[in-house]
C-alpha cells in the first residue's frame, strides 16, 4: 500500500469514527422535546419572513464546508468566518433562526445549555425545507460546537458562481460528496435570491450574452438587473417557482435558466447532464438524492465527544 493510499484509508477511518457518534436520539435523556421546540421555533420565524428557508438553508451548507459543521460560523470574534467576503452576504435571518430556536431550549430547563448550536441548525435545516414543501427526513445528532472561527479558513472553501464541473466536483469530493450528491444539493438554489453582481458577467460579458444563457431569460435579468445598478437589488434564483422546494431548478437548467455559470454547467457537460434530466423529470427522485446528500453534508468535518463543546450562545464564544 502507498503513502497517497494509506492517507485515504486513515482519512476515511477518522471521518467515519467522527459521524458514527452521531445518531437520531442523541438528547432522548437530556432535552427529549429538542425537535418539537427547534420546529416550533422556526415555524414562527418562518411566519415573520420566507428568507427564514433559503437563509437557514446556506447558512448550514457554509457551516460545514469550512471547520466542518460546528456552528463556527456563528462566532462574533476578530476576523471570524462571517468577516470574509464569501460570509458576509448570509441572511441575517438565518442566524437569527438558530438564535431564536437556542432561547426557545434554554427556555425549559431539561434543555437549557444542552443542545449545541450546531445541531440546533441542523435540525432548524431540516424544518425550513419542510416548510417550504420539500421532503421530511431524520437528522443525527450529537455534534459539539468549534471554539474556532477565522476569516482565513473560508478561503477557496466555498464554491463560486463561476465554478465549472471539475472544480465543483472537486471540491465536494474532499468533502465526500460524489457527483450525485453535489446535483441534488444545487437543487437548493430552487430558493433563495442573488445580487446581480454575481451574474452580470453572463448578462454583460465582452462577447454579449453567454451563449448558455436562455436568451429570452437574460433579457428580464438584464431589465432587472440593469448596468450600475444598486448592489444591495438580489433577484431570485429560481425564476418560476421561487418559494417551493421542489425539481422545478433542474427543469429551469434545461430550459438555459439556470442562473449562475456553476448552475447551468450542471447541463452543458454531458458528465451531469444525465442527472440533471432525472431528477427534471421526478420529482421524488431528487428528493431522495437530496436527503442523501443532506445528510452526508451534515457529517462533514463533526466534533462529537469531548472535541468542542456546548455553547451557551450562538453568536458568541464562552
């Protein structure tokens, strides 16, 4: 066996050793209501604002594609993962959801300081995609929350709008996330909205309109998002059924509508194309990948046992 290969195996044991702790009753003796009042709580947040689902949602994808998912995301400390550039346009209302479903299990004393945050967003991920329509599934639980959080470590760790297929699948391989279940996660971007700025290179690019680019779609965009407009204008992602979870991202993809370059080369290559066409065509078919791949990405880089630990707010370090 070679260096490269007895790498991967002691990577594969180690991140399997980490998940394993985790499991769907981890609070049945210490907080056995933990997901009534984390639903409870993200219902009522859901009932003041929709951006309640897409931001709940990214923010747990941007959780664990840096430090793992250990909430470190949430720590208000100098030059922290929500100071870099790729972090700072998280919806407010993301946090605010955890925050609000933290209080609501510190509210009753079996839980008070016994959940830790980054289960409460897995959990509070869960229900907003249920609220929105989309499919129920169980999560694991058991995670501890990071101490760390540096503006640093969200470096070249979060995919960009400009990504093409190998550079998307390489970076959710590192995460051990296969091809499949990078499709079914980009299936999220049927919510959610985006600042011009981030396609306006495919709208106004030296050459015209990108070529894979719905022309008739890249008009409205360009009414929408006209040149110097404010920065602050977003759009929605998915431009027929933006509020339900549902396959409708992937039958905008073969339509050339997928909004970002990273979005529609999901069609263009022929490697993905094939997925992209199931799930268009079945609904359940991508509901099943995405529970797959939701839960794979809720296994990322966990802190399980005596690493990290319980915090006692959300936003804030001990």
């Amino acid at each position: 066996m070679n260096k490269q290969t007895l790498c991967l195996v002691f990577l594969s044991f180690f991140v399997a050793s980490s998940y394993a702790q985790l499991r769907q009753n981890f609070y049945q003796s210490t907080c056995p209501n933990v997901e009534s009042i984390v639903r409870s709580a993200v219902t009522k947040k859901f009932q003041q604002t929709f951006v309640t689902v897409p931001g709940t949602l990214r923010l747990f994808f941007h959780d664990c594609f840096v430090r793992g998912c250990d909430a470190s995301v949430f720590l208000a400390t100098p030059n922290a993962e929500k100071d870099h550039p790729d972090d700072q346009s998280l919806a407010g209302d993301g946090f605010d959801t955890v925050i609000k479903a933290k209080a609501a299990l510190d509210s009753n004393p079996n839980c008070r300081n016994r959940v830790s945050c980054a289960d409460i967003l897995a959990l509070a991920t869960r229900d907003v995609i249920v609220l929105a329509g989309g499919p129920s599934y169980s999560v694991e639980l058991g995670r501890r929350d990071g101490r760390i959080s540096t503006k640093a470590s969200v470096q070249h760790k979060l995919p960009q709008a400009s990504f093409k297929l190998d550079q998307l699948n390489t970076m959710f391989a590192s995460h051990g996330l296969s091809q499949t279940d990078m499709i079914a996660l980009s299936g999220a971007h049927t919510l959610g909205f985006s600042h011009c700025g981030k396609f306006s290179g495919r709208i106004y690019g030296k050459s015209g309109i990108d070529p894979t680019l719905n022309r008739q779609y890249a008009l409205q965009l360009r009414q929408m998002c006209p040149i110097n407009v404010d920065p602050r204008i977003a759009i929605n992602m998915d431009p027929t059924t933006p509020r339900t979870f549902d396959n409708a991202y992937f039958r905008n993809l073969q339509q050339g509508r997928g909004l970002f370059t990273s979005d529609q080369v999901l069609f263009t290559d022929s490697r993905s194309k094939p997925t992209v066409n199931q799930f268009a065509s079945s609904n359940s078919a991508f509901n099943q990948a995405f529970i797959t791949a939701i839960t794979k990405l809720g296994r990322v880089g966990v802190l399980t046992g005596s690493k990290g630990e319980i915090r006692r707010d959300c936003s804030m370090p001990n």
